[in-house]
C-alpha cells in the first residue's frame, strides 16, 4: 500500500548500522553500572554526561519517594540556577531579594492561585473551535541542521476545545492522552487524580513523577478543560512528588512567569510548565535536556488562544457551534480518522463506477467515469457512450454538470523524479487546489454559476457541492472541510429524515428554495464512523444514490 | 570489563538472545554480545524518529535499561529485538514533542532536520518531496500510541506480534492500531494524490 511505501522512504538515507558513538556511551554506561553495583567510584566518559545523573537519582529516589508527598518545595530567585537533583527537602530555601515581587514559594501556593485563575474562567463547549498561536523554541541539536528555519518558529491553527480535531498548526501534541469524552469519569481528587494518570501510562515507566507530570501537561495543552476540572489539574500538579515552584521566570515570548518544575531524572528531561506571573494563566511548556543550559531548551509558548465562531476565523468569537457545524465537525473527524474505510477511495480519473440513482421514485443506471469525463446509459437495450468532448456532450445530463474540475479537487499526482527511494528527490510545483479553510472554500465554490438566482444565499455553492458529491467517483477522500463549509450556508440547518430509499439520514437543509435545498449523508453509518453520502433534494424531489460501484467499464454491472 | 575470549565469543554468535541474556546475568560482558547483534537495528529505527544525535544516546540507554532488567526477561522468547524495540520505543516517547517538532519543520519548510547531518553537500540538501511533507505532517498528528504502532511495523521491521509484545498490548490492538494509523495517513497523502495508489496498486 502506498502509505507504507512512502514510509519506507521515508528518511530512507539514514545510515543503516550503529554507530561508534553509541558504543561508547553504551560500554561507559556498562562499566559505570558494573562499578556502582560493586560499590566503587565509576569512570564516567565525557559522552555519558546525559546518562550520570540517572544512576545517581536511582540511588537518591528511594530516600526522596520516603518523605510526604507534596513537601518537595524550593525557591528559586530570579536568574538562579535550575535546582541539581538532590533528594526533595534537602534543599535550603533560599529567599528572594528585595528588589523582586514576593515569591511564590510552594507548589500548592501556585496551584490555589492557578486554580483560582481557572475556576473564574468560561465553560468553552467540546465543539468550539478555538484558534491558537504558538511559539516553539527547538534545541540547538536539532537547531543546528535546520538552515533558514527561523527559530523561535510562531505556528498558528485551529482545534477544537475536546482537542479531537486540529487543522493547521494548533494543537500540542496531536491528541491528548485522555480523551475529553471521558473526563467526566476521571477521579475528582487530586491525589487520585495523579495516581490514576499513571496507572494508565501504558508502559508502566518507573518515574511515576514524570509520567503523571507528563499526562496533566498533555491534558492542560491538548484541550481546553472544563474549569472545574483545569483546577484539579494544578492542584494534582502541585501533590507530584518532587514537583517545585521556579520564580520569575520568563518564556520564550519574554513574558514573565511562574513555573512548576519536575527536576530531571533518568527518565526524564527537566520539565516545565509556566503561568503567566500575574494572572497565572497557562503560558508555555517547556523541557531542558541540561537545566540552565539555553541549548537544550525545548519550549512551546501559547502566544493567543481563544474560542472564535468557525474553522478558519481568528476573531475572538464566543458563539457556540450550531447544530449544523456539529454534525459538519463530526464528518470532519471521522474523515480525519476514517474508523470504516469507504467502499470506493482513490480511483484515478479514468475510473468507471456504476451507479444506480433513484429520483422521484424512479431508477436509473448510469456509468461513468470518476472524473465525469464519459457517460454511458443502456438506451432500449442499446450502451450508449458519451465523451464530455463529443458532439452528444450537449445534449447529456451529466452527473457533473457545473462546478470545478477534478483535478482542482483531486489535483494529478506524479511520482517524485529520482533515481529510487535512496535519492533525495527535488521538490514538486505543488498542483493548484480549492481553498482549503471552510470560509473561503465555501466563496469560491459560489463562483461557479448554476443558473440559480439566490446567489448571496449561496445557491452556486450548495448546488456545486451535490455535483461534486454525486458526480465525482472520489468522494470519500473529498477535502473534510467541505461540510464545515456547508455548514457556513446563511440559515443551515440539521434535520433528521427518513430518505425514500429508508435510510435514516442527516439532512444539511438550505433555507434557499433555488435549486438543491437538502444534501443527505447516512445518520446511522455515521454514527458509525462512516461516511456514506446518500444523494440531495431538489425541487421537493429527492435524487438518491442507491448503489455505487467500481466496474471495469461501461455497461458492465457489479 | 574483562575480555572474552576468542572461544566464548564463538560460542556466543551461535547462542539465541535468550541464552546470551541467561549468561549474562553471572557474566554482565556477555550482554555486549547483544549490542553488538541489535543495535544497528535499534539504531536505525531511532534515527528514523529522532536524528543522529538523540540516537546514539537512546540505543545506548536501552541497552543499559535492558541490562538491569535482564533478570526479569521471558526465557521464553528466543528473539530480544521486541523487548529491546518496546524499550527504545518507550525512551523515544520522552522526546516526543521533538519529534512531532521535527515532522512539523519537514512539513512547513521541507528541510528535514533528522537528515541534514547525513547531506555532504550543499548541492545534495534539496528539498524534500511533497508526499515527504505531507507524511511528516502526518506523523506529527498521530496520537503517539498509533505513531509507536505503526513506526515499529514500517521501521521497525517488526511483524504484529512482536509490536505486541513490544508495547505490551494485545496482537488485535496492534491490529487495529496500523489500521487506524494507516487510514490517517492515507487520508493525508490521498487528499492531494489519489493516483498514486493506482500506480502502486497496478504496478
């Protein structure tokens, strides 16, 4: 399959065989372990810098984890050092100076005000889409082979508050660890809390700090929380044995914060995760590889985050989601995750499909090719076959009759030029395509003219999208955000209907009565994970697909 | 560490990973035997994912992590790579946001951050392809369990089973987790280039 394929490329120039280098680490490790074991002084060699700590902290955890959880607390005056690793409590507090505002001195102090902070924000529903602008920092390891890459980098993007679905560059980490459908059944105790994301760490890491530590930061940052439940986030936070308070501290943007600290240990980079110093709310994540060391800082600063109406819009908005752009956002994900593979997918344009339409009660065989392009119906028993370019043309009902070409929807694809999968391969002109973002989208496919007259009520744009449905032999893979696009139509809205083949469908219905009013996709198999479009109404007369098929030229049936 | 000699290291080479594991934990030199059979392996997975650098460190600390657990390893299993590969697997995970960040560059600026050390020239670092971006972009959004899953079948090299014990899932989970993964990426590569499925398909 081509997936696999492309992955099989995929960085396929990388050396294949060991290194030297890791050698070394690895026997100056061994030896380190053997020496430890047999209680001596190890040699440690320059490369195994990053692995010494581990072993020390192996020996100083059983002492650390001994001590109530919760006390591990230092302060840390502005410009200091990240704390060495050193057993929680051992350490002496070290008070700020006086030219600095006062301290937050505990982790629990940070987690009340934090949660504080929380509690009085807004209840954003799973659905709404929230825009984000982010700022990474990479370190200097990676930094160094990325040529012309600006760094910091500032990405923006679009998810929703569940984290479910993202588009462009929003969204920490892909999805979040827990999903937000079940946050109602996470424990409502901090400590529990804590207890419980690690118990789900799949591969029961022993640095339970860092595990717990690790999943409340995805769930702070791969989902906007219900307000309650970010508070309990903080708190739990602050309960993480070895968890520590850093002071002044500023982000990568140069706000100034306050961060709760996980010292590193051998399981771990130093992690971070910082409140803005004045309102505590979330500002960036951070992790250092070598704490104090700039060039190993990794770092994710949320420079805005704020629900807007739709895909695509960076105006603060907090106008829930209609029920229409629910059900376009629920196609829109499982498009993205596809749980039941179509029945038809990636056919080339060439491709003949059978179809068997039912409109107004009565059905009709039609063969065609999946770009359009040729026709073919049994006339009094009789195959006849039309090219769009023949003179027949003129006088055929193509499926497809008005609306953009399928190489603009499906743009041509040629395969990298390249001497095998071992040559890095130049890049391609990108193919022109629509507009990706639902607004957009939705204005462009307006400006194909359908004949209707209630153009500003989008009549171009609903009767192009039924074309493209019916008349494409690709729709399965068609761009996600048409439906959010459909869902942009002035007046949508969602009815649930039986269609008159008796499927239970969910009807997108257009309040313009010129031309198509209704587009029908299957309620059932959607709830399902699948996609299935069934047809669209027009003029009160429903035209559905009744079968679709891939066959190996006109005429021929399934 | 003492030498082994010429005869054990013999004896060694013709002995399956389980038996080396068993020698070694009287005998800890025995486990270089290990490194030296599995590491390019690991090696190049971990490359794959994170870059040179990150690599030689992680291949070296699953060695050592695998060393101070060889008591507890299954006697069972004659073949240690899925054990080894579950172990690499789990340390790639704390770099995690670096590389999604490494995908997410490849995708925006098709300069591929794992592979500039392995380019001589300034005339070989040509950008990467557009199914090369596409995929990266991909990959970073995989939720990391479909991500380790499907990496440890296409890089790894490993069959269903082994991811299983690898991650430690049962074999239907693994299943179903290429099978989801795979969809995601065939949505993303499929969107702009639905051709080329046939070129494979008909090839």
């Amino acid at each position: 399959m081509n997936e696999m394929h492309e992955l099989a490329c995929f960085r396929a120039e990388a050396p294949d065989r060991g290194t030297a280098r890791a050698e070394e680490i690895f026997r100056a490790a061994l030896t380190a372990e053997l020496s430890s074991e047999r209680k001596l002084v190890a040699r440690h060699s320059k490369r195994s810098r990053r692995l010494r700590p581990a072993w020390r902290l192996a020996i100083a955890a059983p002492l650390a984890l001994g001590l109530a959880v919760g006390v591990a607390v230092a302060v840390q005056p502005s410009g200091s050092q990240p704390p060495a690793i050193l057993p929680s409590g051992s350490r002496p507090s070290v008070p700020p100076s006086g030219s600095q505002p006062p301290a937050v001195t505990t982790a629990t102090l940070l987690a009340d005000r934090a949660a504080a902070a929380a509690l009085a924000g807004p209840t954003v529903p799973a659905g709404q889409w929230i825009y984000e602008q982010t700022e990474h920092s990479l370190p200097a390891i990676i930094r160094r082979h990325l040529h012309g890459v600006h760094n910091p980098m500032v990405q923006d993007g679009w998810m929703t508050a569940d984290g479910t679905m993202s588009y462009g560059g929003a969204g920490i980490s892909g999805n979040p660890i827990y999903p937000y459908s079940k946050l109602g059944s996470l424990p409502r105790d901090p400590a529990k809390l804590d207890a419980y994301f690690v118990s789900l760490d799949p591969v029961k890491t022993d640095d339970k700090s860092m595990v717990a530590f690790s999943q409340i930061e995805s769930m702070l940052f791969g989902m906007v929380l219900p307000p309650t439940l970010e508070a309990e986030m903080y708190h739990a936070l602050a309960l993480i044995p070895h968890v520590q308070v850093k002071d002044h501290v500023r982000d990568i943007a140069g706000r100034a914060g306050v961060a709760f600290v996980l010292p590193p240990t051998k399981q771990s980079e130093q992690l971070e995760i910082i409140l803005d110093a004045s309102d505590y709310h979330l500002l960036a994540q951070a992790s250092w590889g070598d704490p104090g060391n700039p060039s190993t800082l990794s770092e994710t600063a949320i420079l805005k985050e704020y629900p807007v109406a739709e895909l695509g819009s960076t105006r603060p908005s907090t106008i829930p989601p209609s029920a229409a752009e629910l059900a376009a956002e629920r196609i829109f994900f499982y498009e993205e995750y596809l749980y039941a593979p179509p029945k038809i997918n990636h056919v080339t344009p060439g491709q003949w499909l059978y179809r068997d339409l039912r409109t107004g009660g009565k059905n009709q065989e039609i063969w065609a090719t999946a770009d359009d392009s040729a026709q073919a119906q049994y006339v009094n028993g009789t195959l006849t076959v039309c090219q769009r370019t023949d003179s027949c043309a003129a006088s055929e009902q193509w499926l497809m009759p008005t609306g953009p070409s399928y190489s603009l929807i499906y743009p041509p694809y040629s395969r990298p030029t390249g001497t095998g999968p071992l040559q890095p391969v130049k890049t391609q002109q990108a193919p022109p395509t629509l507009p990706p973002l639902p607004r957009p989208l939705l204005d462009k496919l307006n400006t194909y003219s359908t004949g209707c007259a209630d153009v500003a009520g989008y009549c171009n744009a609903v009767n192009v999208a039924a074309n493209v449905l019916t008349g494409y032999g690709n729709y399965p893979y068609l761009d996600s955000s048409w439906f959010l696009a459909l869902a942009d139509v002035p007046g949508v809205s969602v009815r649930h209907v039986t269609d008159a083949a008796g499927n239970q469908d969910i009807a997108f219905t257009f309040p313009s009565q010129d031309g198509v009013t209704a587009i029908l996709v299957n309620a059932k198999l959607l709830s399902a994970g699948t996609i299935q479009y069934e047809g669209y109404v027009r003029d009160g007369q429903q035209t559905l697909v009744l079968n679709q098929a891939l066959v190996s030229g006109p005429g021929v049936r399934p | 560490m003492t030498q082994q000699s010429r005869a054990e290291a013999e004896a060694d080479a013709d002995a399956d990973d389980a038996s080396v594991i068993q020698l070694s934990r009287h005998e800890p030199e025995h486990f270089t035997v290990l490194f030296r059979r599995h590491a390019p392996h690991i090696q190049r997975y971990v490359v794959h994912r994170l870059g040179q650098d990150a690599a030689d460190d992680i291949v070296a600390e699953t060695f050592l992590l695998a060393f101070r657990q060889r008591d507890s390893y299954d006697q069972t299993r004659a073949d240690a790579r899925p054990w080894l590969y579950g172990i690499a697997t789990n340390l790639i995970g704390r770099h995690r946001r670096a590389e999604i960040r490494m995908y997410r560059a490849l995708a925006r600026t098709g300069i591929d951050p794992v592979m500039e050390p392995f380019t001589d020239t300034v005339d070989d670092r040509v950008s990467a392809s557009g199914a090369s971006r596409r995929l990266a972009a991909a990959l970073a959004r995989l939720p990391a369990e479909l991500r380790d899953t499907l990496l440890l079948v296409a890089w790894g090299d490993l069959s269903y089973e082994e991811v299983a014990t690898a991650l430690g899932v049962p074999i239907g989970t693994v299943r179903s987790r290429v099978s989801r993964a795979r969809r995601k990426l065939r949505r993303t590569l499929g969107d702009t280039n639905p051709a080329a499925y046939d070129e494979e398909s008909r090839a």
